[in-house]
C-alpha cells in the first residue's frame, strides 16, 4: 500500500453505480474508525474518500496524522494507483476539463506566474484555498469553505437571533404576550420602545445592568411621568427576556420610579362642569358626551363604542376595550335624560357628522375643540372619567365600590384619582370627631 493523495475527478451531482456506492459504505466504515485529532475535518475526509470512490478505485485505510491531515491508502489490482511523481497540481493545470470537479473552485497564475486557487460562489468574496489542488489540506480547507457558504445561506434564510435590544423587540413583537394586549396598549408599548430602540436597540442585553437603567432614565428625570412609564415598559420587556431565556435575571425588578411633581390629566371641577354645560347644554352632542364619560367613569375608547344595545334593564353593558373587564353601570337619571331622544337604530350614541362611530383618537379630537369652545383648555375627556371617581369618593363610596364602576384592578389606581376627595372627607371627619369630643369631654382617668 501507498500513500494516495485523491485525483480531483468528478464530485457531486454525478450519478453513482451499485459498485461504487459500496465503496462509499467501505468508506464511511474507514472514517468512522479513524482516529480524530483537533484538526481533523470528516467533511473533508468523506469528500476525499467520494473523489476516490468516483474514480473506480477502492479505499484501503484511512491514515490520520496527530494535526488532522490525512491520507488515503488504495489497492487496486494489487498496485499503487497512482506513480508517486504524479503531480497533482500539474495534473489540473494541463488537463482543464478537470476543473468542474470541484464548485465554484476558480484557478489562475498571478502576475509572477504562481498558481492561485479560491473558492468564489457568485456573487461572494473568494477564499483562498492551499495548493496542490486535492492534497489534504486542499481537501480540508475546500470542505470548510461549503460548510461556511452553506451556513451564510441558512442565515440568510433563518434571522440571526442575538441578544440586543432591537432583537429582543423583534422577538417580543411577535409573542403572544404582546399580542394579547388591546389595540391602544399595542401602540403605546410599541411607539415607546422603538423610540427607545431608536437610540440603544444596538446594546446587548446581556451586558445590560441596573446601573445602565439608571443613567438612563436620569436623562428623562425632568420629566418623571416619561421615565417612569420607559421604565414599566423596559421592565416588561426584560421580563420576556428572562422568559425566553435571553438573560437569567431582570436587572429591573424592585426599581424605583421617579416621585411625579404632576398630577396627571386634569380633574374636572364641578365649576368647570357647569362651565361646559353652559355652552353645551341638554340637547346637544358635546352634552352627551360629557354625561356618558361623567356618568360611566369609562375611557374614550369605552364611550365611543356605547349604544343601545348595551343597554339592558336600566343598566349599560361595557367591556373595558384596554383591561378586558365587564362591567354593569347604572344609567343615573341625568345620563338617561340625555339618552331619551337618542335613535334606536344607531349602532352607538356617538357618531360623526358622517354617521359613523368615532375612532378613540378622533373623538379625544373631538372633545378638545368643544373644551375649548367652553374656554375650559385645561381640560380633556379623560379628566371626565377623574371627575366621576372623585365625586363618588365624595359621595362616600369604598375603593371597592369605586372600582365596580371605574374597572380599577387595585386600591392603588383609584387612589390616583380620589387622593384630593380622600383628604378632603378625612379632614371633615377629623374635625367633626374633635367637636363631638369637645361637646362631650372624658375624663382621662375614669374610675
């Protein structure tokens, strides 16, 4: 036996004979007992061994060196297949036919006259590839090259997925997290986060830290609301990172907001109510608007969807469009008086001057130009639904009772709304306690 470096005849693509497809299963079987030392390539060996096999002659041992390279022994007939001053190299240069053995292989002496080969698909940068033409090395270096390319291709086809901010947007875009939401919550979690992707999508979320989050919310601190509703959203989104396994923990979790100086949308005052309802009196369209929100306590994506057939045995029937929650309200007798000559046949009470139902946004557009009609423009169809928690805190109602109209899920929310009409019955109560103390002394040390 004698070494045998491979002639470079055909490769794949070439139809293949029974004899020859059980020099293959020999084949394997030889590069399957063959050592493997770091270096060497079984992509490379199994094509060196297809080259062979192709050609007619038969696999005698696989010969593996401790750095990876490798030679191929044959017997053929009981002689060497191949004269040891067979040079290959020569052997593809003279005789070009044999150039489509391997693909996009591309061949050429340089300016000095030096053989060059690469490894150039269409379209790509060529890879230099060792020479003699089907040595080992040859052999290794070109099976590399494939596997590369065939990796570029599957990327191409499969989006890379890494750990940056953008690409966890991507990701989280796509979940079934985010495609519960309701249609506004999606637009506002969207629009915040690209606008924040816009800036820092390129980090990795993995070298993301809490000291991160802070430097960057410090840069929104003049304006708490914003940083405060960046840093809800961002927690939110690591969350889904920690999830989907991106990162092992939220560096997120337990951060403080920002104490806000605001007070957020304006609650109306009853002057500013009576104010309106002096331009807009029973009768008109603005009125009703402003007693469906005041009456109800809903958002204006809530109201605009009301008609008569939510109406059901003095109550109106409302889904909240942004949580989900059903709830029953009440139709107390002013909203009723300003329903009572609304037709029946509408598909909400609502409509543009086109007859259709309002979009949320065009209807909070709506509502701005009548506020501003009554001089109020301080004021905005979502301090309505402010307006209606404070007076039924006035009124005396329990959080819980509150929240049966409101579709607030916690304490906290509705205290957002009533903290002024909370202080101000407490401060009554206090006070009316002290007098009836001072009516009825006790004594401090009874017997």
């Amino acid at each position: 036996m004698e070494a045998y470096t491979p002639d470079p005849g055909p490769a794949s693509g070439v139809a293949i004979s029974a004899e020859k497809k059980n020099g293959f299963a020999w084949a394997k079987k030889l590069i399957k007992e063959a050592p493997k030392p770091k270096g060497f390539s079984v992509t490379a060996a199994k094509r060196a061994m297809q080259l062979v096999a192709g050609q007619g002659k038969e696999p005698a041992a696989l010969k593996v060196e401790p750095d990876g390279s490798f030679t191929i022994e044959l017997v053929q007939a009981g002689k060497v297949a191949a004269a040891p001053d067979e040079n290959p190299l020569t052997r593809y240069f003279d005789m070009g036919k044999r150039e489509v053995a391997f693909l996009h292989l591309h061949t050429y002496r340089d300016r000095h006259g030096k053989p060059r080969a690469y490894y150039k698909p269409s379209a790509s940068k060529g890879i230099p590839l060792p020479l003699p033409v089907g040595s080992p090395e040859f052999l290794l270096a070109y099976a590399k090259a494939v596997e590369g390319e065939k990796l570029e291709r599957a990327k191409a086809k499969t989006p890379n997925v890494k750990d940056t901010f953008r690409d966890l947007l991507r990701l989280y875009l796509k979940s079934a997290l985010y495609s519960k939401l309701s249609p506004s919550s999606k637009r506002n979690y969207r629009a915040i986060l690209e606008k924040f992707c816009q800036k820092y999508g390129h980090l990795p979320v993995s070298q993301f830290s809490r000291r991160h989050a802070s430097n960057m919310l410090a840069k929104l601190s003049n304006t708490p609301e914003a940083a405060n509703t960046l840093m809800k959203r961002l927690r939110l989104l690591l969350n889904f990172a920690v999830d989907i396994g991106m990162i092992p923990a939220n560096p997120m979790v337990g951060m403080k907001g920002y104490k806000s100086e605001g007070e957020g949308y304006h609650d109306w005052t009853e002057e500013e109510i009576a104010q309106f309802i002096a331009r807009h009196p029973l009768g008109t369209k603005a009125y009703l608007a402003l007693m469906l929100m005041l009456s109800t306590g809903q958002r204006r994506s809530d109201a605009v969807r009301m008609g008569w057939g939510d109406v059901a045995n003095g109550m109106i029937r409302v889904r909240q469009q942004k949580t989900g929650t059903p709830l029953m309200i009440p139709i107390i007798p002013a909203l009723q008086a300003a329903l009572a000559d609304m037709p029946k046949g509408a598909s909400t009470f609502l409509l543009t001057e086109y007859g259709r139902p309002y979009s949320a946004a065009g209807f909070g557009n709506w509502m701005r130009d009548r506020c501003d009609e009554a001089g109020l423009s301080n004021c905005s169809s979502h301090g309505l639904r402010k307006a209606c928690a404070r007076r039924l805190a006035e009124a005396g109602c329990t959080h819980h009772e509150i929240k049966a109209i409101t579709g607030h899920k916690t304490d906290a929310e509705v205290r957002r709304y009533t903290a002024k009409a909370d202080q101000v019955l407490l401060a009554h109560s206090a006070f009316e306690k002290l007098q009836d103390t001072n009516k009825n002394p006790k004594s401090a040390n009874p017997l």
